[in-house]
C-alpha cells in the first residue's frame, strides 16, 4: 500500500508540473517603448451583435480613446429584437444592418464578413459585444500593427461580479492554454491558435486567406481561422488582456453560463492541437488526483499525509495563478478548485452527449450544432 501510494503521489507532482509548463510563458499586450513613435495605421473596429444593447452601452464609450482614434468603427446588427441598433447610432457608430443568415453559414462568421465588406481601413479590429477596452487598449493594439508578417489575437480579462460566475473559471483557464500559445515554446508551437473575443489582423492577411468564408460553419471561427493563416505564412500571437481588455460575459444567469460554454466547449476540444489536449489532459487529471488523495489520509503515514496535504497546496496555488491571470476570480475559486473543476467536467460531459444523441445548443435563439 504505502509503495502504491507513493508512486501515486508522485505522478500527481509530475502533472502539477505539466500545469506550469503550459502557461511558462504567460505575457500581456506589450505598451509602446519609451518615445517610440505613435502608430499611423487606420483602425476599423467590428462589432457583431445580436441583441447586445446592454453590452454596448459599455464596449462603444470605451473605444473613444485619447491616445488614439479608430479610423471608424462599425456595428453589424445581426437581426436584433432590442434596441442594438438605435443605441450604437446614438454612440457614433456606423450601424450596418446585417442581411439574413444565409445557409451554411452561422452568425458571427456572417456578421463579421459582412462588417469587413464595409469597412475601409488597412487593419481590422473584430470585437465580441461584451468586451470593453481599458484607457489606452486601443493605443496598446493598434501598436502591434508594427509586426505585420503576424496576427494577434487577445483573450480579455475575465472580470466576474456574482458568485455563479465564479463557475467559469476552468473554462476560462482551459480555453487559455488550448490556445497552445503560452507553452515554453511560446509563439514559436505549432498550432498556435487565435483568441476569437478580440482579433487584430490586417486587411491583406484577412482578405488571403478569404476572409470568414473558409469557416462559415464553424463554432469557433477562430481556432479554423488560425490554421488558414498558418498555412499562409503568419505567425498566430496570443495575449492576455489584463491591462489592455476585459469582458463580462454571463452576467444575466447561470442558465446562460452553462449554455455559453457548451456551445462551444466540445469543438473546442476537437480543435485544440493534440500537444496542448494531451498536456491540459495531464495537468486536468493531476489536479483530480489530488482531490482522490486526501482520501488515503486515513491510512497514510505521518510524512505521506504532509505530502498528501502539501500535493493538494500545490494544487490552490497553482491555480490561483492561472485564474488571475484570466480574471478577477475569487481566491476561494482557488482554495476549492474541485468545485470549478467538477463544474467543468459536468458542462463539458453534458455537452459532449448531446451532440452524440444529435441535440443542438440555444444560443441567442439559434440552434447551434
């Protein structure tokens, strides 16, 4: 029993160690160097929304920033039932009114080409209607445009309000290392992917690789996305948007969270690169088998139950690292992490048989595969 419980224990540290390796090199929108000149490029923001009046009132006066102005900035109203459209006029925003859903194709791939179509500046912005940009964001990213071999791509800080949304802190952190961007290898992995709530990609690598066409069908645009880029020949980097962008993304129920996250969950795990899925899959399985350990207290030894106990330490640290770095999650999220962590197994399980036995996902009321 003790041998057991040893070699036990000790595959649990090596995949805490895995955790680390995943987020070695963890890194956020870089501010301009000292009396590095200001960028020249024109900005076209796009903003896909669908019944986004609430959001709105939040992303638009954000995106008036005094260090830099966007060239224009463009709302796609994709067949909204509230006020979408009349609030983004009133805020300076040129509002296209999206055309209907056409087959094969689903929303925001829609939404987003039909905003590129409109907009005339030499780099595109594409932003998720539930964002908002920090002071000096915009000035932070339009800077990035000095790299143009590459495209960047930023996952917003994760700002929570109500303790239901304390819930999505694997998701967020699972959805951060499957990007397979801030491994050791940082930029230079294979299969780097791209963030889909904030894209900054130029006019010429958008229209190369043909826009959102090539994934009109798909969920997650971005992860697709990244694979025609790749093939071109640029370079897929990733952020953190601490400081730069933050998002809300549930604030209405928990029904919503749970619905949000599974509409994407499972075909985020297909496309995730197979490193990243078998590294997460690693460190995923070491945090559950601390949990199991605590039950061998009973008859562990003296020195096995400090490791037992000092393995599950490990673990609250470690991901009270990783959630603030995604968002202002709470430390208990931390300390009880197999909470979250059962959560996340829940959601993403249900998913997963519902899309065996042919069910689809509500979202914003449209069925999604």
């Amino acid at each position: 029993m003790d041998l057991f419980l040893w070699i036990f224990l000790s595959l649990v540290f090596l995949c805490w160690i895995f955790g680390w390796i995943l987020s070695a090199r963890f890194r956020t929108v870089p501010p301009l160097a000292p009396g590095a000149p200001r960028p020249l490029v024109k900005i076209s923001i796009i903003i896909p929304a669908r019944d986004e009046e609430e959001n709105l009132s939040r992303l638009l006066p954000s995106l008036q920033d005094k260090e830099f102005a966007a060239h224009e900035i463009i709302v796609v109203n994709d067949q909204s039932a509230d006020n979408t459209a009349g609030l983004a006029t009133s805020l300076g925003a040129k509002v296209i009114d999206g055309k209907p859903l056409p087959a094969g194709w689903y929303g925001k791939p829609w939404a987003c080409r039909q905003g590129a179509g409109a907009a005339t500046g030499d780099w595109f912005l594409f932003l998720d209607a539930d964002t908002v940009l920090e002071a000096g964001g915009l000035l932070r990213i339009a800077d990035l445009s000095n790299d143009p071999s590459s495209v960047h791509s930023i996952c917003p800080y994760h700002r929570v309000r109500y303790l239901y949304e304390q819930l999505s802190a694997f998701f967020n952190v699972i959805m951060i290392l499957g990007m397979n961007a801030f491994t050791l290898k940082g930029s230079g992995a294979k299969q780097v992917g791209l963030f889909g709530q904030a894209l900054f990609i130029s006019r010429e690598q958008y229209e190369k690789v043909g826009g959102h066409e090539p994934v009109k069908h798909e969920v997650l645009e971005n992860f697709h996305l990244s694979r025609f880029l790749s093939e071109a020949g640029y370079t897929c980097r990733c952020y953190l948007g601490r400081g730069t962008i933050w998002m809300r993304m549930f604030p209405t129920n928990s029904s919503d969270l749970v619905a949000g996250w599974s509409k994407g969950i499972v075909s985020g795990a297909d496309n995730t690169p197979k490193s990243a899925l078998i590294g997460i899959s690693i460190w995923l399985s070491g945090l559950i088998m601390s949990v199991i350990a605590l039950a061998f207290i009973p008859l562990a030894s003296v020195a096995a139950l400090y490791v037992i106990l000092g393995l599950y330490l490990l673990g609250v640290i470690q991901s009270l690292y990783l959630l603030k770095n995604a968002g202002n999650f709470s430390v208990f999220s931390a300390l009880f992490f197999p909470v979250g962590l059962a959560f996340y197994q829940a959601v993403f399980f249900r998913a997963l048989r519902r899309r065996k036995e042919g069910g689809a996902v509500q979202w914003k009321g449209r069925n999604v595969t």
